[in-house]
C-alpha cells in the first residue's frame, strides 16, 4: 500500500470533524475524496500531509509514519521526500517566476534543479510560453497549470490536491481534472483529490463520500 | 534561500532602495570620517617621524608644525641664522635641520634645507644628484611628475608659498636647475622641491657666509656666478626650460629660443658669466635683465639671512626636558612638538567629527529600523508563502535565514553603496580641492576599521530582520494556509 488511513479521528473544540477514517490506496491509484463544504476533506488531507497531527489513529505513506496520534512522525522529511499537494488556492510565489517556482520546489526537495524536467513538464501542460511570467500575469488556467506542475515536478509518490477546480467552469474542470489525471498516470503517482465538485466523480478509479465526519464508500 | 530572499527584494524595489539608500548614507559618511580620521594621522605620524621638536618664530605652535612638518600653512615668521649653530652645538641634540621657506614653484613649496632632510624623510634619489651648490634643487617625486621636469631644466620659483595666478613675483633673475629627483616615499617629501638655504638667500638677494656649515665652499663674486657657470659650462643655450604655466595649469615646458631684441623676454638662462667662452645672445638678455633690478641688489646688504624652522632630532630624553625650556624661555623663539601639536589638531577636529558620526550611527540604526518594519509587514503579507515553503520541505530554520537573509543583503547593499560613495567623494574632492591631497587623503585605499563598520552594518540589518524572522520560524503552516 502506499497510503494507508487508519481509524483517524479528529475533532475542535469537542466538536467531532472526523470520526474512525480508514482506507488505503495502492500505488499509481486514483481516487477522489468527495463531500460538501465543512464535511472535513481539508482536515483529513492536513493530515494525511502530516500538516496536522490526529486525535486519534494514523497515517502511513509509502510504508512512513506521516502523522499518529500516540506517537512522533518524521512528517516534514516524508512530506518532502514523497508527496506533492496542490493546493486550492494555487500557492505561488509571488516574488517568482512559472519556472523559478518549479525550481524551488525541486531545491527545496532534492537540493539541486532539474532545468530538463521542468521543461518537459511545462511542455506537457501548455505553460511553456509563460514559464517567465510570474503569478500575477498568469490566467487562472495559466496558474492552475503552473500548480500542478510545482506538485509534479519533485516527482511525487502521492499526489494531493485540494479543490483543484473550485474556480473553474465546467470545460475547464474536465481539462484540469484530465491533466491531472494523465499526469499522475505518466508519473506512476496516487492521486488523491478531495472536492465537492461531483462532475469529477468520471474521472476517478475510486470515490470516497466523507459525511458527517464518516467516510462512506461510492 | 538567498535566491528567494534577492527574489523578494527585487519584489518591492522601492521599499528595498530607500532602505538601501539610508544605510548607504551612514555608511559613507562613516567611512570618509574614517578615512580621514586614520589617513590623516598615519600622514602626521609619518611626516613627523624623527622629528623631536621644531623651533621657528614665536606665534601658533600648532601652525609652525603645520608649516614647518606638514608643510600646509604659512610659517610663523623667521628665526636668527645662529639659532641653527646654537642648537647643533648642543650635546643633546643629534640633527638640526634648518627650513628656509618662501617661495613655491606652479604651487609646490620650495624648501631651503641641507642634506640632512632627506635623511629625516628617508628619501633616495631616484635619478641625479641631490642639491650640492646654489640654485641646484631637487624635485619631489610628485612634483616631477607634476610638472614633468627632468634633469638639466630650468625653473623660476614664485614669491610665496601657494600658486597664485595673480602673483608676478617670480624671481627671474634667480633660476634654479634640477640636479635630481626623488623616489617617491609617499610623505610630504613628494611634493617639495629641495634646495640650499643659501639658494633661498640667494633668490630672495641676501648676502650669506658662502662657507656655512654643510654646504661646500662656494664663491660668489656679487651677481657673477662664477663657480656655477663653471659647473654648467656644458650648457647649451638652447635647452629646454621649466617655466611656470598659467596659474593651477600645467606646466609648460618650452624650448627656449632667445631673440636679442627681445628685452621683455620672461624665461632666461639660469648661468652666466663673463668668462663665458662665447657671450651669446641669451647670456646677453640676462646681463640685460639683471641691470634693471638693482633695487634688488642694492637691498642685499641691508638684510641678515634667517631660517624659517629648525627641526630638531634629540640625541637622548634629555633634551625633551631641557631644550624646549630653553627655547621658549631664554629666546625670542618658540618650540613646538611636532606630537603633542598633531594630537591636539586631531582632538580639536575629532570633537567636531563626533558629532556627524553620532549623527552617522543614528542614520544607520534609522536604516535598520526601516528593514525592520519593512520585514515585519513582509512577513505579515507573505506568511502565506512561508507557510508553503514549509509544507513544500522548507525547513523552520530555512525560512528563518530567508527573512535573515533579506535584511543582511539588504544592509550589504546600503554598505557596498555607501563604501563606494565615500571612496568616490574622495576621489572628486581630492581634484577639486588639492589641500585634502596635502593632507594624506587618498582615495580607494581601505583601512582596517572599515571593515568593522561594514560588519556593523550588517549586524544591525541582521538584528533588524530578527523579530519578522522569529515571527515566521513560529507559523503554523497548516493553520496558515487553512486561514488563508
């Protein structure tokens, strides 16, 4: 297993957001984590990252403690050694370029910078024309792309992202959610992606409904 | 990191160059009062070395080691000629050097001195021979590049001791010839023109005892200069001249060509004589110039040969005790010591100069206070991109040195700046005003201290960047970027 989610519970303030969340996701996997807004994907995603440390249960990527509720996890080291995340409000760094963001997310990965593969990557996702722009000359689409490619350019074991077509209409959700589909498949990454947007459901191998803090198959 | 830190640097120009700009001000001005402060009395240090004491006519003792050592004031008036004898026949003393001041040659002072002045200054020739007869004079290495002068020419002095454009007072029937030229020692020694006492005595028509102490037997029949036409008798007529050129100018350096009708004529030959084999038509402009000052002439009988200074090496601490009480006591002169005098100079000028650097050290601490809140609001509008960094691998302590990193490279801006600003003011002050050249003050030439000033610098932007940086090592990236 890749990512193994066993029996997690969190809550604030008393007030239970997630409640015994088990599941696991075989590598090169796909799977969408579905539910309304409040339902608590953002929470089980901060710790399946490690950002966020449990009540209870644990979390396992590629065979590493990311977070547990009794016990010390290593998360920052395995969050950088394996997992890329895309978040929902895109993250760029605004003081840089397309392509100086993509090689800080590599330096800050591996040390060094792999000039070759990030021109193959921004040459995959169409951005190739804007990789000296920065942030805030980008479209959204444009900065979409240029997110997608900061997660895929460290060459990630599992990729997250979170709400990645929230702003997007919906010709631009089914490019997005292809893109990132096919990118996970040519990197031979997980892909899980939490939304409440149902019109990714097609896309996606296997889809969690998270409920009421439960997780329910669909 | 120091990427991402020049990244957003580059991000918010504006703020970065007033930043930059209040550092770069207090650091130049820091760092010209360092160069002054070291450079000045490294130059006093150095020119007064091996000088005891200097005893000159009574008024400013301060002023009498600026004109006498320093040679950058007027002189306080004159001394007795037997004051140098008194002096050397003291048991205490080991080298009495007189100074005959006066005259100046295109502004370069001409000083009546013995050979024991170069010993004092440590100079060697580095062509000719050094001034043995009267009218011979050797030029400081700064002068003879100045001027461009080479062995064998001419020169006329100027009556006192600037270049003054409005001063005809040349001393034409008079002039001297450049016997040798001195390396270059880096003291005042550089911009002096060296020649007897009795020269100065001779330009300014005092009769002297040709027999003086240190100098070799030399005749003198009244005006013929005998001796001197005899050493020079392999003169041509037609050699190049070193005249004085326009005031502050250049120097001209011509060919003479002497017309016989042209009485007016400026530049004559330096040596004459009736025993000259062949009287040409220049020895006959002279003879011609020569009969119309007997005014001159005439005077020479009236007046006694005096010195300017006598500097004063002791043989043992004795004399330190006993000669200066002498002097100013039982004689109409005053001594000075040349490092008592150059220690009040720098305290009196380090009074002032504290205020600016206080002023100075504010103006940084103002620059660093501006980096601080300059980082305070960047970390409060980038904690979102911090956050990431972190989530991205970036370690607590990477994102720390990012901010730190800001305000160093910030301050190393301001300090690079303001390092280059003050060398490049010296530079121009030192064309525009050649009394700071005087002075010592040499341009590109980094002393010890700046590099403290410039840690300093850095310290405070480092400092500066602590608080904002601190703030970021705390954030919480995942409450961070969920508030966000």
């Amino acid at each position: 297993m890749l990512l193994t989610v066993r029996e997690v519970g969190k809550a604030y303030d008393g007030r239970s957001v997630l409640s015994d969340i088990s599941f696991s996701l075989n590598a090169g996997e796909n799977a969408l984590l579905l539910g309304p807004s409040g339902s608590g994907k953002s929470t089980l995603l901060n710790i399946v990252c490690g950002l966020q440390k449990p009540d209870a249960g644990s979390v396992e990527v590629d065979g590493e403690l990311v977070a547990a509720a009794d016990r010390s996890a290593n998360s920052d080291l395995v969050r950088k050694r394996a997992m890329g995340i895309i978040f929902q409000t895109l993250r760029l760094v605004s003081a840089l370029s397309v392509r100086a963001n993509l090689a800080l997310a590599q330096r800050l990965q591996a040390g060094s910078v792999d000039h070759e593969m990030i021109d193959d990557v921004i040459e995959r996702l169409g951005i190739a024309h804007r990789a000296s722009a920065r942030p805030f000359e980008l479209s959204q689409g444009e900065a979409q792309r240029a997110a997608i490619a900061r997660a895929l350019v460290v060459r990630p074991k599992l990729l997250i992202a979170d709400e990645p077509t929230s702003a997007l209409d919906r010709t631009n959700t089914e490019t997005v959610a292809k893109m990132l589909f096919e990118a996970a498949q040519e990197a031979g990454a997980t892909l899980l992606v939490a939304t409440h947007d149902d019109r990714l459901r097609p896309f996606f191998e296997r889809t969690f409904s998270l409920e009421n803090g439960r997780l329910q198959p669909c | 990191m120091l990427r991402l830190a020049l990244a957003y640097l580059r991000d918010r120009p504006l703020t970065t160059a007033l930043n930059v700009l209040l550092l770069a001000i207090s650091v130049a001005m820091l760092v010209l009062l360092l160069q002054f402060g070291s450079q000045a009395s490294e130059r006093f240090e150095r020119d007064a070395e091996g000088i005891d004491l200097v005893v000159g006519a009574k008024g400013s003792p301060l002023q009498l080691i600026l004109s006498s050592v320093f040679h950058i004031d007027q002189p306080t008036g004159n001394i007795p000629n037997s004051s140098l004898e008194l002096l050397r026949n003291d048991p205490a003393v080991a080298r009495v050097t007189p100074l005959a001041l006066g005259d100046n040659f295109d502004g370069y002072r001409i000083v009546g001195t013995d050979q024991t002045f170069l010993v004092l200054h440590g100079a060697r020739l580095a062509e000719g021979e050094s001034f043995e007869h009267p009218m011979e004079a050797v030029m400081g290495a700064k002068v003879a590049e100045a001027t461009g002068a080479t062995l064998g020419q001419q020169f006329i002095g100027s009556h006192g001791l600037e270049d003054d454009e409005d001063n005809d007072s040349g001393h034409d029937h008079s002039p001297f010839r450049v016997t040798g030229i001195l390396a270059p020692t880096g003291g005042v020694i550089d911009r002096l023109i060296l020649t007897s006492v009795e020269s100065v005595w001779e330009v300014h028509g005092i009769e002297h005892d040709h027999d003086h102490d240190g100098e070799e037997g030399h005749e003198h029949e009244g005006d013929e200069h005998a001796d001197e036409a005899e050493h020079h008798e392999h003169e041509e007529h037609d050699h190049a001249f070193l005249v004085p050129g326009p005031a502050a100018g250049p120097v001209h350096l011509r060919q003479a060509v002497f017309d016989p009708s042209d009485t007016e004529a400026l530049f004559r030959p330096a040596h004459h004589t009736e025993e000259h084999s062949e009287e040409t038509a220049a020895t006959q402009a002279v003879s011609g110039y020569e009969d119309r000052a007997p005014a001159l002439q005439d005077r020479r009988a009236e007046l006694e040969p005096e010195l300017t200074a006598l500097l004063v090496t002791y043989r043992n601490a004795s004399g330190a005790i006993r000669i200066p009480a002498m002097i100013n006591r039982q004689t109409e002169m005053q001594s000075a010591v040349p490092a008592v005098e150059t220690a009040r100079l720098l305290e009196l000028l380090g009074a002032s100069l504290d205020g600016i650097r206080i002023f100075a050290w504010l103006l940084a601490l103002t620059g660093g206070l501006a980096i601080f809140v300059a980082l305070i609001n960047m970390a409060r509008n980038r904690e979102g991109d911090l956050a990431l960094l972190r989530v991205m691998g970036a370690s607590r302590v990477q994102v720390f040195a990012t901010v730190i990193l800001e305000g160093v490279v910030t301050a190393a801006l301001g300090a690079a700046v303001g390092w280059l600003a003050a060398h490049g003011l010296i530079t121009i002050a030192r064309r525009s005003f050649p009394t700071l050249g005087d002075l010592g003050l040499t341009p590109w030439q980094p002393v010890a201290a700046e590099a403290g000033l410039i840690a300093a610098v850095l310290a405070i932007g480092a400092l500066a960047a602590l608080v904002p940086a601190l703030k970021v090592y705390r954030i919480d990236p995942a409450r961070t970027l969920a508030r966000a």
